[in-house]
C-alpha cells in the first residue's frame, strides 16, 4: 500500500517559472524515500505541496487512499522536520515530545502532570539519548539535542507521513553520521514512512530505501542506492552519484574515433564501429578510469594543472591533454604541476551518454 502519491503534481509561480513540473511519485508505507538534486530543483517545494504549506497549479496529492490535494496543513496526518528544529521555547523537552502527539488525540500539554513520563516518551528518549534532557528547556540544549526532540515528537505522533528537510545539514559531520544512524534504526523499528530531501550524495546512500533524483522540477531517475550507482540513465544522476568528480569530453564519432574541440581521442575500434560517423557523444571518466604510466609508453600526453591529496596516500592529478582535461588518481608518487605526464584509459570504466539529451547510451 502506498503512504504518499504524487499524480501530475505542477507547481508554478506567477513569473511562470515552474518549481515542480508533472511530477508522478510514490512512498509505500514503512519506506524512507530520499528526495536529491541540485538546488532548485524543487525538492524543499514537493515537501511543501504534500504538507499542505503551498497550494499546487495542478495534479492531485494522496496521503493512503484519501486525496488530500484541497485539504489545510492542520488536516493532513503529516509532519514536518526542518534544518532548524521548531521546539517551542516555553515548554521542557518531555512536554516539546508529546504536544503534537496530546494536540491530535484532543489533549492540552498543560493537562499532563508535569513529572509524569508515559512508558512510550520514557523508551523513544532513551532510543533517541535524550532521556537525561526530559526536564531542561530548549535553550538549555545543543542543536544536536534539539533536533533529536524535534524527531522524537514526529515519531512519537506515528502520523501517515514524516516529512523531513535537510534535517542535519546544519550540523557537525560527525554529528550528522550519528543522527543519521539514528534515525535509520528508528524508523526500521517503527515503520515509519518518511520523505526526506537532501543534498548530500552519501547521506542520501545511506539512507535511503529508494532514491528519486529531482532535476528542473522534474524527476529523472528513481531507485535503490545501488542503481542509482551503478545504472545511472542521466549524466546529472551519474555526476551526482559518482564517488569521485567526473570529467565529461564531447564530441563528434569519427572513424579514428571522438573529436573534441581540442583535439582526437582515439577510440576501441568496436566502439568506432557501433557509433555512425557524425554522432554527438559525451563521455564521463572518473579518475580510476585514467592510469598514469610512465612517459616512454604510448598514450594521452598532458601538462600537469594541479595535485589534491585524497585520504588512503591516493592523489588526484588533474592534466590538460590534447583532447581536453582529464583527472587520474593514482598511489604513487604525485608529478608537480607543470610536468609532463602520460596516462592510459580503461576504458570499461567509462559511461557514454547522449551529448544532447544527457541520457546513458552504455557502459563501455
């Protein structure tokens, strides 16, 4: 069963710039759903249109079986989780847990005696490392701790949908690593249905159940981290994803093989013969696609642009050759910029897309 449906959603303001475009979507109860893309590409405004919090130009929205695309925010079973958490600064931690939760069931916090924790916010503290914090205010706690209350009043309520956005961007790495593993065994426990927006490529991997790539308001790609890696059908989603910066060479197929603006870059042979003369190709070389050798063996030759460490003693080396500029991580000891440098293609690692719309051809 679906928890959220997205069916032609639109969003367009009055510039006539569309936010989202015949946007088609679905969440299925107990799944984390990760939205990811580019800024601006709608991700924070699809959240919005599910709360309620913006009104779309069209499409309808379904929260379970019940089209929800006309109801106000305060009658849709949803909530919402910011990159900076909204506690109400007059209320102590243990009161911040359960007044969503009191509020839906037609409760007021102050009718709850003040010392007394039920069993469920007693074991969702302790599950969230919160339980020592139950009697201090907001203020009096680090943002670290004051998004772990905001998450724990989300899934305390159980509504039909967390909507969370950006969540932990604002926070220390090592901060975001934990919440995030936090929140993963939560919501695993729970079965909570969760649509959660980032930027963030590992964040989105490690979260995610299913991943949908969001580009120009419009949806290019959908599926589980492994796919989203290892198929990519987008030069964005291969871009995005990709462990290492991509260098991307376009050009026209040739016989000898793909002329770029600067220059020829020789081809395999099968490839040459697969591409009819004439065709614009774009092709994407991670840095493991690009071996330096030694300058007495045949290859592309380059003059060194400059050298990044990497952790592991690995550094990429980034080269202007006769056919554009290219990156080749290697473990030996890095050349200076301005030397000249050899390096060889495998060329099994290299995607191939369509150079005018951006769709993956194949891996070679």
């Amino acid at each position: 069963m679906n928890a959220v449906g997205l069916q032609g959603v639109s969003k367009s303001y009055t510039e006539g710039q569309n936010a989202v475009a015949d946007l088609n979507l679905t969440v299925a109860a107990g799944e984390l759903l990760v939205l990811v893309g580019p800024s601006g590409s709608g991700k924070t405004t699809t959240l919005r249109l599910v709360a309620g919090l913006e009104r779309l130009t069209r499409g309808r929205i379904f929260l379970g079986p019940q089209d929800v695309t006309e109801w106000p925010p305060w009658q849709r079973d949803v909530a919402m989780i910011f990159q900076r958490p909204a506690l109400y600064p007059h209320l102590r931690v243990r009161a911040n847990l359960t007044v969503g939760r009191d509020l839906r069931q037609g409760r007021r916090w102050w009718h709850r005696p003040p010392h007394r924790t039920d069993p469920a916010v007693r074991d969702l503290a302790r599950q969230l490392g919160i339980d020592s914090l139950l009697e201090r205010w907001p203020a009096e706690l680090s943002g670290g701790e004051q998004q772990r209350v905001a998450l724990g009043r989300a899934l305390l309520r159980q509504p039909a949908v967390i909507l969370l956005d950006e969540p932990f961007s604002a926070l220390e790495p090592d901060l975001r690593i934990e919440l995030r593993r936090d929140l993963h065994l939560l919501q695993r426990r729970q079965g909570a249905t969760i649509l959660y927006v980032t930027h963030d490529a590992a964040e989105a991997l490690a979260l995610g159940d299913r991943i949908a790539f969001l580009h120009r308001g419009r949806v290019l790609q959908v599926g589980t981290p492994d796919e989203m890696q290892q198929e990519p059908r987008w030069r964005q989603v291969a871009s995005f994803f990709s462990p290492w910066p991509l260098r991307f060479l376009s050009g026209e197929c040739g016989e000898r093989g793909l002329q770029t603006t600067t220059g020829l870059l020789p081809l395999r042979p099968s490839e040459t013969a697969r591409w009819p003369p004439g065709r614009t190709l774009e092709l994407a070389f991670p840095p493991s696609a690009v071996q330096l050798v030694s300058t007495d063996v045949g290859g592309l030759e380059g003059s060194v642009q400059f050298v990044e460490a990497c952790p592991g003693m690995r550094w990429l080396v980034t080269f202007q050759s006769g056919v554009g500029v290219l990156t080749a991580l290697t473990d030996q000891a890095p050349p200076h910029p301005g030397e000249t440098v050899r390096a060889v293609i495998h060329w099994d690692q290299v995607r191939w897309f369509d150079a005018t719309t951006g769709q993956t051809l194949s891996t070679c």
